[in-house]
C-alpha cells in the first residue's frame, strides 16, 4: 500500500498542469506541491548522486530560494516553464534587489541547485535536456552575474536606471 501511495505522489508532483498559477489559491496549493518536489529532489540527490547531506542540503536549499520566492511568489509562473531569460533575470536583476547583501557565494550556490534540480526533472521527464542544457548554461554565467552584483553595490548618483535596464526584469 505505501508503494502505491508513493508512485501515486510522484506521478502528481511531476503533472506540469499542477503548478499552474491562476489564483491566489493556486498559489498556496503550488508552493505546498513545490515543497514535497524539493523534498524528493533532496532525496534524489542524496540516494542516486552521492551528495554528502551538507551539499544536497544547500542545493534544494538553492533551488528551494529560485523555485519558490523567484517562480512561484514572484513571478507567478509555473516552475516548469523556465528559460535562460528567467535564469538571467533572476541572478542579473532580482536577487540583487531582493537580498540585503547580495554575494557570488550565495548567489553561486542558488544556481547549483538550480541547475541540478533542472537536470533531476529531465529525468523525470518533464522537461527536455535541451532546456535543462540551456537553463545549464545561464546558470553558468558566474563573471556576469558578479560583474552586476559589483556593479551595484558600486552604484552611484542616478546610475541605477542605467543599472536595471542592461538586465531588466521582464
């Protein structure tokens, strides 16, 4: 019976159609599923890649921050409808904005366990490898998102306007 009931909840936190976002609902019952996928990511990579529980801790913990307070509660997308635009917008321009010391090794780590969570649903079959590849790829981007962090903590008279359009939240 608990074989059961376990395929039965991965088969639903894996349905893209459950993290639709209409209404402020929606958004309670999408951020409670996020957080049972997280869970079955954290586990996934502590049994199947032989992460150490410190590091598989601080990779859900990274894709926890970008899935749930970036996708769901900010943007108030589905977290199955990525892009390398998103990924960009997201290092580039809100966490910047949105955390009260923004820091490479922070943001670094979000995007480790972003990135890993991506190739973990390729496996699971919800999104292509191309996407997980390209999503791969924007979260590499390590030189520019320091070069926007120095850059604004290096802001100086009217420079944030200039700052926020050369990576503008869309």
């Amino acid at each position: 019976m608990t074989s059961t009931k376990t395929k039965s909840t991965q088969i639903d936190l894996f349905d893209q159609k459950k993290y639709r976002l209409e209404t402020p609902e929606d958004e309670v019952r999408v951020d409670q599923l996020c957080k049972q996928l997280l869970q079955e990511y954290h586990q996934y990579l502590l049994n199947n890649k032989e992460f150490s529980p410190l590091e598989a801790g601080s990779m859900a913990s990274g894709a926890d921050y970008y899935l749930r307070d970036f996708m769901i509660d900010n943007r108030r997308t589905n977290i199955f409808q990525v892009s390398p635009e998103l990924i960009q917008n997201f290092a580039g321009n809100w966490y910047i904005l949105n955390t009260l010391e923004p820091n490479m090794v922070e943001l670094e780590s979000i995007l480790t366990g972003t990135s890993h969570f991506y190739r973990f649903c390729v496996e699971k079959h919800v999104i292509s490898s191309t996407t997980a590849e390209n999503i791969d790829q924007a979260c590499s981007r390590l030189d520019y998102y320091r070069q926007r962090i120095e850059s604004f903590h290096n802001l100086t008279g009217d420079g944030f306007t200039a700052w926020k359009s050369a990576c503008p939240l869309q």
